[in-house]
C-alpha cells in the first residue's frame, strides 16, 4: 500500500518515510493520516488529495465527505449537508470515524448526524460528475 505523502516543490521527491508509525518523530495527526490512508479503498485513494472521498452508507446512500473540514462536511447529492463530529482528535480520525460509521450503520449515522438544508455551493458543480 503506498504512503500518503505530497510532493516537495523543489526536486519532485517525496519526503522521507518513517521507519514506523510507532516512532518518537511521527506526530499524531500523521499517525491519524497513516491509519485513514490503510483503510481507505482504491477508488478513495484516487480522490483523497482532491480534497474528498466518496463513500457508500450500508443502506445504499451516496456520500461525500469532504477533507477541508470536519463540521458540516459531508453531503448527499443535491438534498443535505451532515455533521457528526468528535471534538479534541486529530482531524484524519474524524473522517475515519465518519467513514466507518456511514459504511456499517447508516441509520445511526443519520440520526446522530446534523442535517442542514442543502443550497446551492460549489460542491453541486462537482456532485454533477458522481
């Protein structure tokens, strides 16, 4: 499984790998990243660093979650926007949070989720491609 990393700038390479997730040097929010990246699918990973994923509920629903936040992030094709959130964790457990709990139990994700009237964003220009 390849590593998430950005490119430099300067010469193309890719920063160093860690040895381990587990080392000294590797903060938590990376190690948050590292743990997203593993359980994301192929499909997932080809859209991560344009800035979402697309996920399946388990009753069939269409989500996006979007990477620019973690409040009010998710979407359903021109009905609604969600939230459901966990404070004071990095950012890359939330969306792994939100993921797995589309994926596995939809139903309580709707309930638990805040649902916000869906208006007019730029995400509808991009929903048209889904």
């Amino acid at each position: 499984m390849p590593f998430p990393f950005r490119r430099r700038r300067g010469d193309g390479r890719a920063p160093p790998v860690p040895r381990s997730p587990f080392s000294p040097d590797v903060t938590p929010d990376k190690k948050a990243e590292l743990l997203l990246w593993s359980k994301l699918t192929d499909a997932q990973r080809r859209t991560y660093w344009s800035g979402y994923f697309d996920v399946t509920g388990s009753l069939g629903g269409q989500y996006r979650i979007h990477l620019s936040s973690t409040v009010q992030n998710i979407t359903v094709r021109r009905e609604a926007e969600y939230c459901v959130t966990v404070l004071d964790v990095p950012r890359h457990d939330v969306w792994l949070f939100q993921k797995v709990l589309i994926e596995s139990d939809e139903d309580r994700f709707l309930r638990a989720a805040v649902r916000y009237p869906r208006c007019a964003s730029v995400y509808d220009e991009a929903f048209r491609y889904m």
